[in-house]
C-alpha cells in the first residue's frame, strides 16, 4: 500500500513565482513510444487545463526553448531525462528570459537508466544513489515533482533542499472481469515495456525457465525497436531453454490495447532494474491483477507484498523463480492476491481527480509560507 512521504522541505529554495496558474511540461518527443512517463504527463495534461504539454528535441533543445511563451507566473516543469550537465545551460537561460519558476518532472533519474542498461554494472552499484551532479542539479531548480514517494525519501536521504510533491498518477476505470477460464488453462505472466536490458527480462526468463512446470504462457508487449541487439539475445536465450511455445514477444500495442491484454492475464511480471513509480503497477491493481517481481525503487510502494503480489529482492533470480512458481502451483494463493489487488484499487484516484490533485499540490508547494 501506499507509504507516507517525508515532508518537503525547502530551506533555500521556495519558488520565486508563487501562486502560477499555467503548467508547462516541457518532455522529450516521444517518437511514438508508449512509457508510462509520457501517459502520466498525457492523462495529467488532458484533465487539468492549466497544463500544457511542450514536446522538444534533444538536438535542436535550444532552439525550441526560444520558442516558449509561458505566461506570467507560470510554473516550467522539465521532464527528468534533462536532468543533465548538458541540459543546464538551456534551462538557466529560460528561467532568466522569462522569470519563470522552474523544476523537474521526475519520472526517473537518468543516471539510474545508465547503470541499469549492464546487470553487472547495476549490481556493484546499489543501492542507488543520486549522482553529485544531479543533486547539484537539482538545487537549482525550484520545485521537485515527482509521481510516487520513493524519489522524494531518497532525496531527503540524500539531503537535497529542493521542495518537494508527489502527484500520484490516475488509473482508468476497471473494466468488466473477462470471462473465467478453466483451471485448465495455463497461467497468463505478462510483462509491459519495452525490450530493452533495463527491464530485466533476461533475468525474468532465467526466474521462468527454472521452474518445475511450464504449464505458463509469457507475453511481453513492448518496443522491440528500441535495443534490437539485446531483442536477438533474449530471442536465442529463450530458443536455448527451448520455450518459445511459452514465450510471445507481442511488439508494441497501443495504451487500449495493452491494457486488455493485462486485463486477461494472470499475473504482471516486474522485473525491471530500476523502477520509480510505475504505472503499469497501479493498473494491474485496477485490473484485479497481482504483481510478481523484483521489490525495486517505488514498486513497494505500490505492490504490498504477500497482499497484493510476490516480489523478489533485487537480482535475486532464485527468490524470483520462487515467486513465479509459487503464483503458478497456488490458485487459492493467486485467486486471494487478485481479489486484494482490486480492492486496493478502489483507493486509487481517477485521472480526472489525479489532475485536479496535481494542480492543488503544485499551487501550495509553489506559495510562500
């Protein structure tokens, strides 16, 4: 279930512009990718009228940052993937041309996707800090929006002074129950996201393949454009373990399509490196849903363990094999995890209440006490 988050603190820093009524969500173009990322700012932006939504390009950012007009009092909030070295300049000079406040939109740290792209790597650095150039970073900046508790308690941990809110996503509506299968069938794991080394994915076919039955079936629905190369290893890993009756590289799908897929499975299969507050968590809660994976980042937060999912410590392949098989060989054990995933779903907002959440806690962070 969802945790309390530390108190924002600010004690350099409260926004120069209080009271700003325009939000800007300056983001990376999306090429047509679906992230959760990109549905946050998408659904937040769609239910709130003060939010505008400002696609850039990485490299023409300059340039397109000339072009911005925000209006007077406004709040500028910079997707987290600029949250670099590079990206500084360009933002300082926004917020002295327009006397706007700005800050980020975190949806995860880009030094977190670097060391997440190599297992080993990854492994010789957790837990996962910010770097010192992130956190200087971010002390210029204004405000710290973020979607879950997590990054807020790291950065507290951290020491970082930046104001900080957390503006939980919305999810949609659950959908009628799809029709009961037989008992028969195979368990549906399904795993959404592109195919790339930061999900995990070689390591959830290890998990899978070491079980004693293979009465399963894995679907993961994702870019397999994004890291071709790692798509031909996890192809030749999953030919090697001689499963490619059990495992279907589905492609990417749209958001409707990739939700009832969801719906008509089993079990989410989580086994990214790196997780801050993920979507997809929360609507495999409202799909009634539970959640097998690795206990990474703000997935915890959402995922109550042994309640509404299994989830595995970091890395640790065997306790997630365990996890998987458990969920596979238990129906009683699934069928209470499901049931407990939908009723944690009846605490979780709607999109519409989502966007009007985020206005009111932007507009109280950004006063003046």
């Amino acid at each position: 279930m969802p945790v309390p988050v530390p108190p924002a603190t600010n004690p350099a820093g409260t926004p120069r512009t209080p009271g700003g009524t325009e939000v800007l969500f300056v983001e990376p173009h999306s090429g047509g990718r679906v992230s959760g990322g990109y549905l946050y700012n998408q659904r937040i932006a769609a239910s709130a009228p003060q939010i505008r939504r400002c696609p850039v390009g990485i490299d023409t950012l300059e340039r397109d940052l000339e072009q911005l007009a925000p209006a007077d009092g406004a709040l500028v909030l910079l997707d987290s993937l600029f949250l670099t070295a590079e990206c500084a300049a360009p933002f300082a000079r926004l917020k002295s041309r327009t006397g706007s406040s700005v800050g980020v939109l975190l949806h995860a740290f880009p030094s977190f996707i670097a060391r997440g792209q190599q297992r080993e790597q990854l492994a010789l650095s957790l837990p996962l800090q910010p770097t010192p150039v992130e956190l200087q970073l971010l002390e210029q900046l204004d405000l710290l929006v973020t979607p879950g508790p997590y990054a807020a308690r790291l950065l507290a941990e951290c020491g970082s002074g930046i104001a900080r809110v957390v503006c939980p996503p919305g999810v949609d509506p659950p959908a009628a129950p799809p029709p009961a299968r037989s008992s028969e069938d195979a368990i549906q794991f399904i795993s959404l996201g592109s195919v790339t080394p930061l999900k995990g994915l070689q390591d959830a076919l290890d998990a899978l393949s070491a079980m004693s039955t293979r009465a399963w079936r894995w679907t993961i629905v994702g870019s397999l454009d994004v890291a071709p190369q790692f798509v031909a290893d996890l192809r030749r890993r999953i030919t090697g373990y001689r499963l490619e009756p059990n495992v279907l590289l589905a492609g990417e799908r749209d958001h409707s399509a990739a939700l009832a897929a969801l719906r008509s499975s089993d079990v989410l299969l989580i086994s990214s490196f790196t997780e801050n507050h993920p979507l997809v968590a929360l609507e495999a809660l409202a799909a009634g849903v539970p959640v097998a994976g690795y206990a990474v980042g703000g997935l915890p937060d959402i995922i109550a363990q042994r309640e509404t999912g299994l989830l595995a410590p970091l890395l640790d392949v065997p306790a997630l094999s365990a996890a998987c098989e458990r969920l596979v060989q238990d129906p009683i054990e699934r069928q209470r995890l499901a049931r407990n995933a939908a009723r944690a779903a009846t605490t979780l907002p709607s999109w519409a209440d989502a966007g009007r959440q985020f206005v009111e806690n932007v507009r109280v962070a950004t006063v003046s006490p």
